[in-house]
C-alpha cells in the first residue's frame, strides 16, 4: 500500500472530523476547513491508488515478459508446429501466400532509387 494512500485517509478523516466540529459549533470557516482539508484527503488517496495500480501493472507486465522470456523455445516449437499445420492443411494456399511475400520482396528490391527533385535554379557554367 502506498504512503499516500495512508496519508490521504488520514486527512480524509481528519477533515471530516474538522468539518463535523465546525458544523456543531456553527463556525462556518472551521467547517469549510474541515471540506477542504476531507477533499485535499481524498485527492491524495485517489493519487495513490493510481500509483499503487500503475505498479501492478508494471509488475504484471514484467511478470508476463520473464515467463515468454522463459519459456520462448517452448513457444517458438508451438509456432513451427501451427505453421506446418497450416501448410499440411492447405498447401495451395500457403503456397500463394509464399509467393505474394517473395513477389513483394522483390519489388521492394529491385525498385529504382528516389532522384533528387528538379531544381528550380539552373547552373549554366
């Protein structure tokens, strides 16, 4: 749990209790002390389970990149094995696939290079 959570409820609290004075004794000012000092409270403990819950997440996603770190062979066999699969399956079909990847690779090879924009001024030297 995170300190400003704790400190944020003890405001909250302290500011409610401020607030309840001020209403028995019917001094506005303490009253609207107390609501300030119960929101200021609130704003605090909100901020920390932001915090508290951004560090869950952090723990969860480093969690969750150990284990596929960890087990990554493991993944990558069950991913030849639903390639194989798929190609077993339908050969044809993984055959058009191959040929539009190479197809697409080659034109993205053998493309002419950019020229350089036409430039206005003209050198006649």
């Amino acid at each position: 749990m995170d300190k400003d959570r704790i400190f944020g409820t003890a405001k909250e609290f302290a500011g409610k209790a401020e607030g309840a004075v001020g209403e028995a004794t019917g001094d506005a000012q303490t009253q609207a002390s107390g609501r300030a000092r119960e929101a200021a409270g609130t704003v605090q403990d909100l901020y920390g389970q932001a915090k508290d819950a951004a560090r869950d997440a952090a723990d969860t996603a480093v969690n969750y990149a150990k284990d596929a770190y960890e087990h990554r062979g493991e993944t990558i066999r069950g991913g030849q094995k639903a390639v194989a699969r798929s190609v077993q399956d339908n050969p044809l079909g993984a055959l058009l696939i191959a040929g539009g990847i190479g197809f697409a690779l080659a034109l993205l090879m053998t493309r002419q290079p950019r020229r350089p924009p036409p430039s206005r001024w003209r050198y006649y030297g």
